[in-house]
C-alpha cells in the first residue's frame, strides 16, 4: 500500500470513530439549544436572499415589507422575493429548499472529507491556511457561477462556509469582545495581524473542569488571536498552546488541560458558543455579500436557488431518422419559453445535449432561453452509421450538469449503444433523485426508415432494448412512452404539464410483472388540478373512482370525472371536477407490466436526503452517496416545504412491486424538517411516502390529511462501497488517486467470513482519462473486504469553475447487486491575483441648487479612474451598486503600463452619492464610492470620497488632476 493510500484509509478510520467531530455539529443538535452549521448556514442564506431581494425591489419602485432576521423561513422569504403579492398564489419552494439542503449537506461533509485538515477548521493556530482555504473556495465559487455551474458554485460555497464559520468557534475571537465578523478572513490582499507567534503561551490549565479562564490575561490584553490544537492520536503541543478540548481531543490532556472550543454548550467554551454562532451567521453573510456583488444579482439569487421552476432539460438523438422528433422537441419547447417567459413560471436554466454515433455533446446549459432556442435550432437530423446511438453518454452529463430533484426528456427511436453504462446512469438518478422520462418513438414497429434522402437502412429497437429505457425510468419515477412518430405531439403533452408550477407526486407504482391491482390514494385541500398518468399495453383497462363513488372507466374519454387522451402506451386523465378532496382510487387490470402516477400541484412538498450517522458523545448525520445496506438501518433526512403547519406523523418505504414495507421513526429537528430512522430495511426496490396533518385550517375544524410521494426509488444493497477522498478540490495538470473498498454484508454489516468477485466500473462526466480495475476479488480471511484505487487525471486545460463528478460501482458476480460511491471533485486553479481593484477620484463637479424641488433640473459628475494594476487579470465588469445616474467609461494606458478604466458617472442633483463596483477577471471586488460634498447655487463641488475595498480612503483636490499629468495607482 503506498503512502497515499495509507494516509486516505487512515482518514477512513478516523471519520468513522464515534465522537470525532470537532465543530458546530454539521446538522442535528440533540442536546435541543445548541446551533448547527446547517442552522448557521440557512439563516445567512434567507439573510441575504432577502436582502438582495429587498434592495431590487428598492430600484425597482416596488414594496418589500418582510423583515429580515434570523427567524425567516425560506417560504417566507421566496413568496416576499417572488410573489406577486397574492398570499394565496400557488408557490413551491422545492428548488429553494433544495439548494439549501445541498449548501448545508456540503458544509457536513468538510467533518468527513478534510477531518485530519487543520486548515479547514482553523485548528493549531493555522490562520493563513485557513484563509488560503477560504480564498480558493471563494475563487472557485464565482468561477462556477460565471460558467452559470450554479450546482457546483452551491456545493463549494457549502464547503467555504464550513471553515469559515469554524474560525469562530475554535479561535478566541469572542473571548477578545469581537461582535463582528473578522473580515479579514475573505480580503486576502489584507495581513493577518495580531496573532499569537508560534512561542507565545496562550493558555494555563482549566481549573476543576472549569475553562472560562483559561486563556492568559496577557494575550487578552495585547488582543492576540489563537486558535486551540487538536489532535486524535497524540497528546504532543507547542509548550503553553490552547487546545480544541473536549473528550477526543488528545492534546487537551497534557498541560494547558482543557480547551476552548465553542462548538456547542456543552463544550469547553460552551458559555460564549451562542455568541460564536451569531458571529458565524454575519461572517457568512458578509461572504455571501462579497459572492453577490462578484456576481451580480440574478446570479446570486440562481446561486441560492431562488426559484420556483425546474429547468427544462433535454436529451436528443439526432440520427438521421429523427428530424419529426426534433421538430416536436423545438416545438414543445418553445411553446412552454414563450409561454412562460417572464413569469416566476419561467424555467430556471436550459440543458440540452445531442447525441448519435459515435458523438454525444456538447453540453449547452444556460439561464438565457435565446441561447436555448438557438442550439435547439442548430440541431439536425443526419448519418448515424449503425443503429445504436450513444444515449446513456447523453443523459449521464444531463445528470450531472441538472440541479437535483430535475426532469430530463429523453428522445429517441434506437436501442442504447453504451447499455454499458446502465449502472453508472442509475447511480446518479438515485444521487440526485431526478425524474427521467424517455419518448421512445416507433417500439413496437419492426421497421422504420429515417426522413433523409440518404439510403440507409432500417432501424430496430427491440422490446429487449427498450426495457433498458423502461428499468431506468422506473428507477427515476419517470416513464418510458411509446409512442408513433405521427403521436408524438399527443405524448408530449407530459413535458408541458410538468413544467406547470408546483407540481406534486400524489401517488406513484410499477407493477413488473403486471396483476390487476386496486390503488388508493389521498388528496389533500391545498392540491389541485390532478392528473393521472397509466402506461401500459393496449388492452390494458382501468377504472377511476372518486371520494363520492362515481367513477369513469377507460372507454370514456370525456366522463364525470376526467377527460381522457391516448396516445401510444400512455393513456393521460386530467381531472375535471372541481373537489378533488378525499380518497381516490384507480383500478387497473392486466396481467402485463404497466404504471401509475398520480400528480397535481400544491405549493406542499418534501424533499429528502439519505444521511448516515456518525455515533458517539457528538454523534451526527452526514450525506450518504450509495445504497442503503440490505438488512440493515437507514437514516432520512425529510423537509416539508411550502408549509409551516403541516406535521408530519407517518414516512414509510414501501415496495409496490412486492409486500415490504417498513415504518420510520420519525424525530422533528425544526424549522419543518425530521429526522426519519428505519430499521432493519430487507432487500428491494422502495419509494418514500410522506404523510401528515395540516392544521392550516379553521381552529374548530379536523386537521386535514396530506401525502406526497417521491418519485426516485430507494434501493438497498449487500455490498458496501466506500471511497477515501481527503480533497475534493483538484488542480489542473494533475492526477488524483482515490482508494476505495468493496465488501460484502449481512443485515447491515460487513460480513467478515465473506468471499466473491466483484465487476468494478469507474466513469466520470468529464471524459477525463481514469483507471480502475476490472474487478476485484475478497479473498477468504480478508475480513470480506477488498481495496483497489481509482486514478483520474485532469487536463491542463481544465477551467477554474468545472466541476467532475466520478461513480465507482461495484457488481456482483451474479449481476443481482450493485452498490457504488459518487464523488464530486472541482478543477481550482492556485488562485494568484488576490488584489481587489481599486479607483482614484479625478474630479466631482456640478451646481445643485439648496432647494431640493429644484434637484431634478440641475446635474453633478463624477470622474474616477479604475485599474486592476499591472500584475492584475484586468477588470471584467464595473456597475453601479448605489445611484440613480448614467455610467459612462472609456479606457487609457497608465504610466506603468496598466489598464485604466476612465469612469463618468452623472446624476440629477435628487442623489448626491454613488458606489460603483468593480469586479476584475477571477472575481475580485472593489468599491468606489463618491459624495457631492457642497450644495451650492454658485460654486462647483471640489472633492469626493472614494473608499476602495482595499481600505484606502482618498480625497483629491480637483486642481491636483486638472492637466492629468500623473496618475497615482493604488496597488
């Protein structure tokens, strides 16, 4: 084993020790008073969300009337952000919420990842590594956002949070009186001052248990800043040094005894842990205010999430007999753009990837509709060679480059050339719970020739081939529609429905193999507009019954209860009644396979996330990227959204296809989130089922039922794999060696006397060149586990902001099970320029009368030159962040052979000041700020005052500049 290796699987050790983690705990506080990264993380999130929509709405003229603390919930803040005032308008805030979760998922994740990193957790006095972490995260951020990566930009800033909220708990910032955020830690042009040398004693022993003063009264006094040490195996510390504390920590058991941590109450700081959080909440959200000026403020509000529609995602073969297909992707899509544009309804991104043979790509993902319709004009339809076409490559980069929770259209009449990728596919569908659906046209037809005036020859798809489509749908929740290419139009009327907004899964089964079968379901008081999906074989026959009893049969295309369409396999029932209130039920017989959905829209919702524990004194949850364990227990992690009177009282998973079902416990943890825990989970295919009361109505009146349904299933499995990551970040020009573990287990746990060969397939979204073993092989006596390693290099050519995402899967023998690990890794260049631009005044002139009815007809200007210097990447825009007036710039050389931005802001005399902003290449920011000082009916004003965020603050006599003979540059 190499040294790498070693280092990884020691970490792997480490991580999973009970009572590791040593910070705010990552998710859950059980002791019920102490704040977590995730609590931290959410309120700085709504924070400056709502700011930011505040201040648009400030410019725009338009009222904003939420108040913003630390009490805000993400419905409130989306409706006041996106509403147009209707209290009772239907709004979702899945996509919000969502990203949330992955922000704060992420931040856990830095306790498992970069548990041995001091840097990362401000730990031994380690400042300058802490904020070099902090400075290319930020970098990395902003880079994703500018390629509109927003997943990526969200799970790095989730990871940024992390150690930046740290350096308040495990450093003495509190205990010097600090109350506001050191802003040091995110201006890395700025030193680094007042720390504690590497010989200074910062601590004496704690007395009895009691560490309130422990920290020397000298360091106090001369305001030095320490942070404690920490340490799991040894005890060894610089002589006089200030521990982390707490029970694992070796180091807090040799002189200084004791710590200073302020992770929670209970810690050895834990009387000032309230006041470390608090300052953690204004840390980040002054960090995500320097993310929005970097980016502008529609970036920062797609960054957060803030929207209430899904993207619009498709994936087209564009093989020579597809040109009817790709005239009804065009169209359909731009019927719901044109529909929707400028309505909060308005899709918030566009994915669309070709493919055929031997191609596939390129990816085109943006928020600007225009962009979309023009790369989905640019398709055609042309050669193709053989009939199998690259499909599963296609649809594996829209499931990465998607935001979780998505929907992806996939079109195509060809069987899968690279099937080989079925397990990999489903890794990431089940990863990132999206919802695929395939219009698979002319199935059924034995031949078929494309619309070309080629000769080519006639394409198959057999019924062998398309159950591979069939069996990934199933596994999203979404549907494998056949249909003609004549009925094509007629099907695709499912993508217009699901980009309606707020739309809910109600209920959701596959029978495979098929029975007649008798399905309930409930429809709850804030759902409306249900429709039912049921795809089968032509006889396939139904029967819809209504709470009341009346019912509609199949044969009926318009009756009492819905309005009926066929087209293909799909049979689409809209419901036309105006209650849809109470307990439904669908009665479908046949003996072949088919499904059933059930949706309609409800700003009520779920999301979830599959968490594992970590046990001990500071026991906690973490992400899990794989299958639940057959046999064993599984953690949940589920949030109501769109109410904040909805209970949830019962989640199950259940098995539609077969008899199990298992009950969860559930455990609320606030703010409308549960921790839901299931034991014993046997093997199968289960979806989740949400249920619960809403007490929205009347005090006198029943509290009303609810239930929603995920639509990704939940698979267990009896092989464990696990990978060993110690950094996600990876530099480009470089190659990354990731050691994983396969093994095999009984009801949960590894089983020890286990043996068996295991197919192994390692694939990222990128193309980047990897190795992995074929296979791999527990040996007898090995403990039923087995390590390989994965390499994967990255190009020299591979941008800041790009983002890899790899699964490793594991098979076994027999091909029954599968399990695997999906890891994200993001391309972070060494971030070089860290000098904020920065602006000198040239002038501020202009006559303003004393009068200030007379504002309006009188003008004042302001002049100010811009550089990023000459070592500087150049800046990349500049806009003004305060002020009504018009910005004019133009560009000149330096006297050192800078870039000089020239800038002209004027104004009516009705606003007297301006901030202008300027961001260079790699997302460094400045401000300048200027003030007409005099008000005068006589005289020009002379000065102005401009404060760079470099923190230089300038005042310059008009005159000094007249012949502009010298330029001064502030860098």
């Amino acid at each position: 084993m190499t040294a790498t290796q070693s280092v990884m699987l020691l970490a792997a050790v480490v991580v999973s020790l009970p009572g590791l983690i040593h910070a705010f705990q990552p998710l859950f506080s059980f002791d019920g008073n102490s704040t977590t990264h995730r609590d931290i993380t959410r309120m700085a999130v709504l924070r400056k969300t709502a700011e930011v929509c505040r201040d648009i709405a400030a410019s725009e003229g338009r009222d904003f009337s939420l108040t913003i603390d630390n009490s805000l919930s993400p419905d409130k803040v989306q409706r006041a952000c996106l509403s147009s005032g209707n209290s009772t308008s239907l709004l979702s805030t899945v996509l919000f919420q969502t990203s949330i979760a992955n922000m704060y998922l992420s931040n856990a994740n830095v306790d498992v990842v970069y548990s041995l990193s001091e840097e990362h957790h401000f730990d031994d006095e380690t400042f300058q590594g802490g904020r070099d972490v902090i400075t290319a995260g930020v970098s990395a951020v902003k880079a994703s956002v500018k390629k509109e990566n927003f997943v990526a930009g969200r799970w790095i800033l989730g990871q940024v949070c992390h150690t930046l909220q740290d350096f308040y708990s495990h450093s003495n910032w509190v205990e010097l009186g600090k109350t506001a955020p050191y802003s040091t830690l995110i201006k890395p042009d700025q030193p680094l001052e007042n720390l504690a040398g590497p010989t200074v004693p910062t601590c004496r022993n704690c007395t009895q248990g009691d560490c309130a003063n422990n920290l020397l009264p000298d360091l106090l006094q001369q305001g030095l800043l320490t942070s404690g040490y920490f340490n799991l195996f040894s005890s060894a510390k610089p002589a006089g040094k200030c521990s982390h504390g707490g029970l694992f920590d070796q180091t807090s058991k040799q002189d200084p005894i004791g710590g200073i941590s302020k992770d929670d109450v209970g810690s050895s700081h834990g009387f000032l842990h309230h006041n470390a959080a608090d300052v953690a909440v204004n840390a980040t959200v002054e960090l995500l205010e320097d993310i929005r000026l970097a980016v502008g403020d529609k970036n920062f509000l797609q960054l957060m999430g803030l929207s209430q529609s899904s993207v619009l995602c498709f994936v087209i073969d564009t093989t020579g007999s597809m040109s009817d297909d790709i005239a009804e992707a065009k169209r359909v899509s731009f019927n719901i753009i044109d529909s929707k544009r400028g309505t909060p309804q308005e899709p918030s991104a566009y994915i669309l990837v070709p493919f055929n043979d031997p191609g596939f790509g390129p990816l085109t993902m943006t928020t600007n509709a225009d962009v979309f319709k023009a790369s989905i004009n640019k398709l055609s339809a042309s050669g193709g060679g053989d009939i199998p076409e690259m499909c599963l490559s296609g649809l594996q980069i829209a499931l990465t480059a998607a935001p979780p929770s998505s929907e992806i259209f996939v079109f195509t009449d060809a069987p899968a050339k690279d099937a080989h990728l079925k397990s990999t596919v489903t890794a990431l569908i089940e990863s990132t719970k999206t919802v695929v659906t395939f219009m698979l046209t002319d199935v059924l037809s034995s031949r078929r020739r494309r619309r070309s005036s080629q000769s080519v020859s006639p394409r198959d798809i057999s019924q062998s081939d398309a159950q591979l489509y069939r069996d990934l749908a199933r596994a999203s929740g979404g549907q494998a529609i056949e249909v003609t290419k004549s009925g094509l139009s007629g099907a695709t009327t499912i993508i217009e429905d699901s980009s309606a907004s707020a739309v809910v899964t109600v209920f959701q089964t596959v029978k495979n193999p098929g029975k007649p079968d008798n399905f309930t379901f409930n429809v709850d008081g804030s759902s409306r507009n249900l429709t039912a999906y049921i795809t089968g074989v032509p006889s396939l026959t139904f029967r819809l019954i209504s709470p009341t009893g009346v019912s509609q049969s199949s044969s009926e295309s318009s009756g009492p209860l819905a309005s009926s369409t066929k087209t293909g396999n799909l049979h689409r029932l809209s419901l036309n009644i105006g209650n849809q209130t109470g307990s439904w039920q669908i009665r479908v017989d046949s003996n072949s396979p088919y499904s059933v959905k059930v949706t309609g829209q409800s700003s009520v919702n779920f999301i979830y996330n599959l968490v594992k524990p970590h046990e001990g004194a500071h026991g906690d949850y973490s992400l899990l990227e794989g299958r639940p364990l057959a046999g064993g227990n599984a953690s949940i992690l589920v949030t109501v959204t769109g109410s904040d009177t909805v209970k949830v009282t019962d989640v199950t998973l259940f098995d539609s296809s077969g008899p199990s079902e298992v009950n969860g416990s559930v455990q609320t943890v606030g703010s409308g989130i549960y921790l839901v825990t299931f034991s014993g989970v046997p093997p199968g295919d289960f979806v989740l089922l949400v249920k619960g009361e809403d007490s929205s109505s009347t005090p006198r009146s029943t509290p009303s039922g609810f239930q929603r349904q995920a639509s990704t299933q939940i698979k267990t499995s009896s092989i464990s794999v696990t990978a060993q990551v110690n950094n996600t970040n990876i530099a480009p020009g470089t190659t990354v060696s990731i050691p994983f573990t396969v093994a095999s287990t009984t009801n949960g746990v590894v089983n020890d006397s286990a043996s068996g060969t295991f197919t192994v397939q390692a694939n990222n979204d990128r193309g980047y060149t990897s190795t992995s073993p074929s296979s791999i092989t527990i040996e007898a006596g090995s403990g039923g586990k087995a390590n390989g390693t994965v390499t994967l290099a990255v190009p020299a050519s591979a941008a800041s902001g790009t983002d890899v995402t790899l699964t490793i899967g594991a098979q076994n023998a027999a091909a029954t099970d599968i399990n695997f690990a999906v890891l994200r890794f993001f391309v972070t260049p060494k971030v070089t320029d860290v000098t904020r631009p920065v602006c000198l005044v040239v002038n501020t002139s202009g006559k303003c009368s004393s009068s200030s009815s007379l504002c309006a007809s009188s003008q004042w200007v302001f002049v100010a030159n811009l550089t990023d210097g000459v070592n500087g990447t150049g800046l990349d825009s500049i806009s003004i962040r305060q002020g009504n007036g018009t910005l004019n710039t133009s560009t000149a050389a330096g006297a050192g052979g800078e870039n000089i931005t020239v800038a002209t802001y004027s104004s009516s005399c009705c606003s007297q000041t301006v901030q202008l902003t300027m961001v260079d290449k790699v997302g460094n920011v400045g401000t300048c700020e200027g003030q007409l000082r005099e008000t005068t009916t006589a005289a020009p004003a002379t000065t102005a005052n401009t404060t760079s965020t470099g923190g230089r603050t300038l005042s310059v006599s008009h005159s000094l500049w007249i012949s502009m003979g010298v330029i001064f540059l502030w860098k």
